[in-house]
C-alpha cells in the first residue's frame, strides 16, 4: 500500500472504508481507542510522510468524514483517534 519510508506512492481506495474505520484509517489511532484497537496504527497520512498521498474517491465518504480530512489538509495537522493532547505537523 506504501512505499518503504514514505518514498513511495501511499494510495487509500476510501470508497472500500466502512464508514466507522475511516478516521483511523487516514489519520491513525490509539492502542485502546476503540474495541479491536489492539496497538497504535500510524495511518495513511503518516505512513505518507516524505512520499505521496493519492486518496481515490473521496466523494465517496460521508460528509462528516470529508469535513474532517478538509481541516487535517488545510491545518496540516493529524490527530489519531484516541489522542487529544498532541497533533503531528504535516510537511507542506
């Protein structure tokens, strides 16, 4: 899905998300952040960090969703579900 170290192409197919893995799909989340987080997840934004992000379909996503990718691309700021306290800076 992504290249080693972010040197490559990360693509997200978000039209195959269910609608309630969508957050922590992209942005990543918190060991214990919800049933079935078992470990942290660093997400697609991060696992893209000195690559590329291609995110395919996005008219897909429920509204709520694509509010919530809008403010991470125009903040550059990430914050994994689960965590509330810290935010990861994204290079422009």
């Amino acid at each position: 899905m992504c290249g080693v170290g972010g040197a490559g192409v990360c693509r997200g197919q978000l039209a195959a998300l269910p609608a309630g893995l969508v957050e922590s799909t992209l942005f990543g989340h918190k060991k214990g952040a919800f049933t079935g987080a078992t470990s942290n997840s660093t997400g697609l934004f991060l696992d893209a960090q000195g690559g590329t992000l291609f995110l395919d379909e996005i008219g897909e996503l429920a509204a709520a969703d694509q509010a919530k990718l809008l403010r991470a691309l125009d903040s550059r700021e990430i914050i994994p579900v689960g965590e509330r306290d810290e935010s990861a800076q994204m290079r422009g």
